[in-house]
C-alpha cells in the first residue's frame, strides 16, 4: 500500500492510499481543480479512484468531498453523523459506524471515535487484504483514548497530526479563545501528546510515521520531528526509531508517494519487544 498525503493542515487535508487495484482517499480537504492537480501531479487520475472515506465534516477535510464524488463518481465513506453535518449528497453513500469493518475495494477499514468539535470524528485502520499492510489516520483529535493506542497497533504506516507546540501556541498570535479550542479536550493534539502516542504504538514492523496537520503559525516540521525522535527512545525503542522513517507533510506540497520498505514485520512484534 503506497502512501501520499495530497495536503495536510488547517486549510485541507488529503490522503491517497493505493493499493493496486484500490485507491482510496481520506479527506478531501480541497476543491475539485487542487485535488485533480494535486493527484495527476502523483501519477494518479482522478477517474481511479475507489472511493472517499472522511474523518469528520469540517471543512478542511471535507470541503471538496461532494462535488469531486459528484464529478468523478466516487462513493462516499461517512458516519451517520459527518453526512448529517455536510449538505445532501447527490452521490453514492456507504454509510459506516464506528467500531464496524468496512471495505473499500481490496481495503478493509475500521474506523474509532476520537474526540473532537465536530459531530463525530474517526480515526481509521485501513488494511489492503491482498498483502495484510495496514496503514493507521488520526487526524484532528484533543486527547488520546485510552483505548487508541492499541486501535492502532500493528500497523506498517502512521499518519498522525502533530498540530502544535504548546509553548508555541500559548506565546503565539492567535486568539484567546481560539488558544483555547485548539488546546481543549476535543481540539488538537501537541507535539508533545503525538509524540506519546506514536511512542505506545512504536513496534519493529512500524516502518512509516507521517506527522501531519502540522500548524503554520505555531508548530515548525523540525520540532514536531524532534518531538517524536525523544519519545520513541525515551520508551527504549531504539530499534524502532531506527527503522521507522519519520516525515512531516506540508499544507502546499504532496509527500509521496511512500512506498513500503523491506518486509513486512508486523507479525514479528513479540519476537522483538
Ligand atoms: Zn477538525
Ligand atoms: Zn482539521
């Protein structure tokens, strides 16, 4: 399963999962001429892809969604509640729930609720049945479940935000009350709680950490990447944090695509830890 992130921050998230024969996008965080632009320049047409799953409604993830479903046909992957939120879709919708497997093609996903101020908000596992890759999504969460850690176990690929430094953020420009969202239980993740996270799920087959939603204004590529370097061996994982390459993807400038590297080495978890 060959990773790109189409784009990644507060003005529009895309992320293109390709699995051969499946191509599935999560968000579509831009308007259809940036994400026609965005894939071609990826060496994909638009006319393949399978299918579009969202996280949640807002809407740099969701802007762009119907109106490309609605140009190419593309069926549309939403909880009850994200459809709810979007206006009417005039395309084919799969209605999925928390918790549920759902295919996508060749794609098995499974998505958690994560919190976050919108109607509902899912992280996703997404598994291509053809080689057992799996590729985990967080994106815009406030705080870790206790269960996600192990809801995103196993996995080859992470693409996790890193949203902001706190101390950043806090000294910054932005607004009291925005400060406050952004930081709140159902806003954003600090570099810092990212780092955590990627260090619980840190294993020998975790080969791809991709940190995204990173903020313009108050977060820098090098800390977000530093952030998760310590924890990972903070926690001891040294083999993991040789092995796993650690990228940060921008708002204007696709990452990828990310291929996977060497065998998989998922299935050797306990052998190593
Ligand atoms: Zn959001
Ligand atoms: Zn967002």
């Amino acid at each position: 399963m060959r990773l790109t992130v189409l784009g990644s921050g507060s003005r529009g998230n895309a992320i293109l999962l390709d699995a051969g024969r499946t191509r599935l996008l999560v968000d579509v965080g831009f308007g259809v001429r940036t994400m026609a632009a965005r894939l071609r320049a990826c060496g994909t047409a638009p006319e393949s892809i399978t299918g579009v799953v969202l996280t949640h409604e807002h809407v740099d993830h969701a802007q762009g969604a119907l109106d490309a479903c609605a140009r190419w046909g593309w069926p549309l992957y939403a909880t009850r509640e994200t459809l709810d939120a979007l206006p009417t879709p005039v395309v084919p919708v799969r209605e999925i729930v928390a918790g549920a497997p759902f295919s996508v093609g060749d794609v098995t996903g499974l998505g958690a609720l994560v919190p976050h101020d919108a109607a509902a908000c899912l992280a996703f596992v997404f598994e291509d049945r053809a080689t057992g890759f799996r590729t985990g999504v967080a994106l815009d969460l406030g705080t870790v479940p206790p269960a996600l850690p192990g809801f995103l176990s196993q996995l080859d690929a992470l693409v996790v935000e890193s949203n902001h430094d706190e101390a950043m953020l806090r000294a910054g420009p932005y607004p009291w009350v925005l400060k406050q969202r952004i930081l709140g239980e159902r806003g954003h993740l600090s570099n810092d709680a990212t780092a955590a996270l990627v260090g619980a799920c840190a294993h020998r087959g975790l080969r791809t950490v991709v940190l995204a939603h990173l903020s313009e204004t108050n977060n820098t590529p090098a800390l977000a990447r530093t952030a998760v370097e310590a924890a990972l061996a903070r926690r001891g994982r040294v083999a993991s944090s040789a092995r796993a390459a650690i990228y940060t993807a921008t708002q204007r400038t696709p990452l990828g695509p990310i291929a996977p590297r060497g065998p998989r080495l998922s299935s050797q978890l306990e052998l190593t830890l």
